[in-house]
C-alpha cells in the first residue's frame, strides 16, 4: 500500500457515518436502475422500441451519477477533516538567549536593575534578528531551564523575557549545557552537518552551583557553539538578603565571562550596543533541515470533490440536456 495513503489521518472520523448515507443513495440508484431496466424488458415491442428511442445512452447515462457521488464522498471526507504527514523544510541556524535570573541580578548598580537591563539588551538583540533565525530562550539561577525551545515566533520570545523572576544562586555552566540541549531540538540536515548556532549568555558572572563553567565552555567547544557573554554590573554592586545585618556585595565577575567567551570562540561583551550584537550572528549563515508535521489537506479533498461535481454537471448537460 502506498505511504502516502497510510500517512492519511481524519481528526474527525466520526464524521466519516455520513459516507454510509453516500452508500445509501448509491444502493438506491442501483435498485432504480434495475426497475428501468425490467420495464424495458417487459416493453415486447422491440422493433417499435428502436424506432423511438434508437440511440440508447448505455453507459454513459451512469456516470454522472457514479461522478456525483465520488463528488459527496470527497465531500464527507474534507467534513471529516484529513491530513496527512508532510516533510517541511526547516532553518536550522539558532541562537540560544540565555539570561541569568539569581537574586544578585537585582543589584541597582546598573540603572533600574542588573534585571531589568539584561532584559531590555535580550529583547533589542531579538528585535534586531532576522526573522528567519530560531531563537530560544535559558533562564537561569540554581537551575537551568529551556523557558522557549528554539523557534522564529519571535514575539512569543519577547514575552516571555519579560515575565522572569528572581531565584538563589548561579549555575552559569548549566545555562550553556541547557543552551545545548536546547540546539539539539532543531531539525538536523540530510547531510548530517551540525546546526549553526550561537548562544548569547547575560550574566553578573559568578558560578555558586552546579557543573563549571570550564567543562561547559569545553561543551560548547566541542559542539562548535560560540558562546557570546555580555556582563551586567559593577564591583560596587550590592543587594539586601533577608537575614543579613546590612548589604552583600555583588561584583560582578566580567574575567569569568570574558574567558567562557575566549574558550568558545565567542565574544566578550561588558556595554553592548546595537551593532556590537549584530556581529553575534552575522556569520551564523543558513542551513536548512527537514522535519514532519501534520497538516491540513481538507482544501484537496474539496477541490478535488468540486472538479468531479462540476465534470457530473458538465457531462449530464451536454448527453442529457439536464442537470443530474
């Protein structure tokens, strides 16, 4: 059987009883045929018969009907709503945004928060992508987390940058882990070749938990994953801790970031601007891969039951001068 039909699905079979009332109709014909056919019969003047009707249509006084019901059991299919499985093509370049979300981030050094600013950077470098580009989006603080797997609904990103919230600790190398797990998710080219993808990291940067930064740089590296970070604070950063007498110090660690960044083959950023970040992915590139998705076909089915219908109403016009 072809793969193709058993790639066929109807997301409303139960719509598809109707066809029974198709079948009804096609018994009904059938039944009125044969009746013609034995008052024919029983017509024993045959040479008078000729003489009135010498030109008997035979065959073709069927097929509009057998076209018109091939017509409302296309029909009952598309109400059935078909689809099938079809390979699309997928840009495969990607850059993973990944925003670190540990209490320290709301140090007020950098105006109105370390926060606030990483998020206004995140959202200006996704305005400014390509609209062709995957984008996801890590958040991170004790833990790492895919918050929007890599995708070109772009707005959807923008959202979700601005809903996060603040949590203990800082678990830089498991952001870059997560970031590659995240890549792993976009469809892989025929040829096998590794997707082109960058990871931009917002970070006060100081690892308290989780797998270093070294053997998450060596991660990245080993993926061909440049990891770009960008540094959000000051050494006189300071944030108030429920418990603590007075202030903690927060500095931020750009010397950790910037040697993440030397180890990937990434960039170092402390202020970036506009067209600092446009370098990111400038050289990204495009590859495209293939994955499947289901998709609607319900549009074939009634076209396709419209040609029929309309070829139904043609033939009977022009044999029988009448609609059928």
């Amino acid at each position: 059987m072809n793969a193709s039909i058993l790639a066929l699905q109807f997301r409303a079979p139960e719509r598809l009883w109707l066809l029974l009332g198709v079948a009804a109709l096609a018994i009904s014909y059938l039944v009125m045929a044969r009746r013609r056919a034995s008052y024919a019969v029983r017509f024993t003047n045959l040479a008078l018969l000729d003489a009135v009707a010498p030109k008997r249509p035979g065959f073709r006084r069927h097929l509009p009907a057998v076209l018109l019901l091939l017509a409302l059991s296309g029909m009952v299919g598309a109400f059935a709503q078909p689809a099938r499985d079809t390979r699309v093509p997928k840009e495969r370049a990607t850059i993973i945004v990944a925003i670190d979300t540990s209490l320290s981030m709301k140090a007020t050094d950098v105006a109105p928060n370390r926060l606030k600013a990483a998020q206004e950077a995140a959202k200006s470098f996704v305005r400014i992508l390509p609209d062709r580009l995957n984008v996801g989006l890590v958040t991170f603080n004790g833990v790492a987390q895919i918050k929007i797997p890599p995708t070109q609904d772009h707005d959807s990103l923008l959202a979700a940058i601005d809903q996060l919230r603040l949590g203990e600790r800082t678990a830089i190398g498991e952001a870059i882990f997560a970031s590659l797990e995240a890549i792993k998710t976009v469809p892989t080219a025929e040829d096998g070749k590794k997707v082109p993808a960058r990871i931009v990291l917002m970070s006060d940067g100081s690892t308290t938990v989780g797998r270093t930064d070294a053997e998450a740089s060596a991660a990245a590296k080993k993926a061909k994953v440049p990891v770009s970070t960008i540094a959000f604070g000051t050494a006189e950063g300071v944030i108030e801790i429920d418990g603590q007498p007075g202030p903690v110090s927060v500095a931020v660690n750009p010397a950790a970031l910037e040697k993440i960044a030397n180890d990937t083959d990434g960039t170092a950023f402390t202020a970036a601007t506009g067209d600092e970040l446009k370098a990111v992915y400038a050289d990204i590139g495009s590859s495209v891969g293939y994955t499947t998705e289901l998709r609607d076909i319900t549009g074939q089915f009634v076209g396709a039951s419209l040609v029929v219908l309309f070829a139904a109403a043609v033939l009977s016009q022009l044999w029988f001068s009448r609609l059928p």
